[in-house]
C-alpha cells in the first residue's frame, strides 16, 4: 500500500473513532429521544467506515489503534468539562458541529494533499466528508 492510500485511511479512521468516542461520551447526557436516535445512527455510520478503513488498510490501522489515545483523552476530558457547566441539547448539538467541522478540515486537508491515493480510499474519505456535513446540517435544528 503506498503512503498516500495509507495517509487517507489512516485520517478517516482516526476521525471516525473521535466521533464514535465523541457520540458514546455525550449520549448519556441527552434528554431529547429524537436526537438520542439521531446519535446511534450516526455512531453505526462511523463505525461501519471505521472498519472500512480498517479493512482497506490491510489491517495495518488496527494494530495503531492506541496511538492516539492522548488525543482522545484530551478530548475527553475537555468535553466532560463542557459538560459539567451545561449540559443542555444545544450545547451538545454545538459540541457535535465542533467536532465534524474539524473532521470535514482535516480529512479535506488530506484530500487535498494525497489525491494520487487508491480510488476505494478517497471514495471513503469523501464518504466521511459527507457524513460529517449531513450530521451538521441535522444538528443545526438543536442549536
């Protein structure tokens, strides 16, 4: 696999498991059932694209899986912060957009910079982008 294809999966996969985390943290603090099931759906979608990227790598990505568990820590506990102070919907919804935004950059950025990369995983990073755009637009009703 060459680094492009490999840089690609590596950001999808990264970015899909901060909004799995992300999802799982914040669900327990939701009170609206509509945007509790909204969340499930979503956590499904990413994971499905978690293991897509898992599997195009060639299983190379799994055996990554703990490096950037200090970058979800951090995440986190800057989110269980948040928390404490307001844990209404609109600030979880805010949350949420926060998080996809920085998605839709970074995996735009790689994009952007390996556009030789294998065909499957550039169809899974735009697949990526597009989730975290839909999941903008349906959280912007909650803000």
């Amino acid at each position: 696999m060459d680094t492009s294809t490999y840089e690609i999966l590596k950001e999808c996969n990264s970015g899909c498991r901060m909004a799995v985390n992300s999802i799982e943290q914040l669900v327990v603090y939701l009170k609206n059932q509509e945007l509790q099931e909204l969340f499930s759906k979503y956590k499904e979608d990413y994971e499905k694209m978690e293991r897509e990227s898992i599997r195009l790598s060639e299983g190379k990505l799994q055996e990554e899986k703990f490096s950037e568990k200090a970058a979800e820590t951090f995440a986190w506990i800057s989110a269980e912060v948040k928390m404490m102070f307001n844990d209404d919907t609109s600030k979880i919804a805010e949350m949420m957009i926060d998080g996809a935004n920085m998605g839709i950059k970074s995996i735009t950025g790689k994009l952007n910079r390996y556009s030789e990369a294998e065909k499957e995983s550039i169809s899974l990073a735009k697949k990526f982008e597009k989730t975290c755009e839909k999941m903008i637009q349906d959280m912007k009703k909650y803000l």
